[in-house]
C-alpha cells in the first residue's frame, strides 16, 4: 500500500521531539555536510566521505523513492533544526521494508535514533501494513545495533552488503500479532 504520489509532500509526522517530513532540494547542503562527516561514514567498507556530487544523487534517490512509492526517509528535525534521516524504504533485497537512520554526530546519543526509528516501525507497520522490517548493520556499530534491539529487532544472520560482512535484523509484526 502507498500513497498517491501527488500528496506524499504532505505526510508529516511528529514524534515527542521530532519532525519528520520528506526530504526536498533545501536539504542537499545540510546531507552533503553530514556524508562528509568521516564518523558518519566510519563502518562503510569504504570510509571515503561523499562528494557533493555523490550526496546530490542520494538525495535524488531518496525524493524519487519518494514519487515512486510515497513514502520513504524523512528529513529529521529537532526544534526546528534538521538533524538527520531516517525512515524505512522498500527494500531492493529482502521481501520487506528496510529501515536506515543517519543523524547528525552530534546529536548521537540523546535517543533520536530510538524515536525516530520507533516512528519509522509503527508507519511501516500500521500505515502500510508490512509485516516484516529489516535493518542492516556493520558488526562494529554497536550503537545502531542498539537501537535496532530498542525497537524489538532481532538478528536474523548474517549477510554481505556492498562487499563486507552485515548483520541482518529484522522485526516480524505478524509474529507480534498485528
């Protein structure tokens, strides 16, 4: 189930600190500045902080999965100020949504990844009615991990992804009964 794409520019949605909508063009400083941080990039198999030119076909991807399905990662903010973002996509690989998060580093470590992920899982679930999310981590990213497990992920196995080893979780909301 997706939304017509003509009103996907609309859906909006609040979480007890966060505003989470879809991303636009008046983002690509804010991302380019973000994929470039090297702490946010530290786990892929290739560390390399995106170009500018890289970040502008992120975005692209992330507004036509948006027309395309209508829904997608939202653009993240607290208090008014973009932060990140995060949300669940349909997955390419899996029979599922997949759901990613990528915040600001300095707003690690206050609980945004847990909130807007738990936003992210209950769209998916309720809105959409999916009922399995997958997530994708490195090994060495205890903190998404942790945040997975927060939101009641479990670890599948294990997969390759982009050439290097990635733990595959997942939440299966039949099993919870939705």
């Amino acid at each position: 189930m997706s939304h017509p794409a003509s009103d996907f520019r609309n859906l909006i949605i609040h979480t007890s600190r966060l505003t989470l909508r879809p991303p636009d063009q008046r983002d690509l400083s804010f991302m380019t500045a973000l994929f470039a941080k090297p702490e946010l990039v530290a786990h892929r198999p290739d560390p390399t902080p995106d170009s500018r030119v890289v970040t502008k076909a992120r975005l692209a991807r992330e507004i036509s999965h948006w027309r395309k399905f209508g829904f997608g990662r939202w653009a993240a903010e607290a208090d008014g100020e973009l932060i990140g973002f995060g949300g669940v996509t349909q997955s390419e690989h899996y029979d599922a949504l997949n759901l990613s998060y990528h915040l600001d580093p300095a707003f690690w470590r206050r609980g945004y990844a847990v909130e807007l992920a738990r936003a992210a899982v209950s769209y998916g679930t309720v809105h959409l009615r999916r009922s399995r999310i997958v997530g994708l981590v490195r090994p060495v990213n205890g903190a998404s991990r942790r945040v997975l497990e927060k939101c009641g992920f479990v670890q599948e196995g294990m997969v390759e992804l982009h050439g290097a080893p990635t733990m595959l979780f997942s939440l299966r909301t039949d099993v919870l009964g939705r």
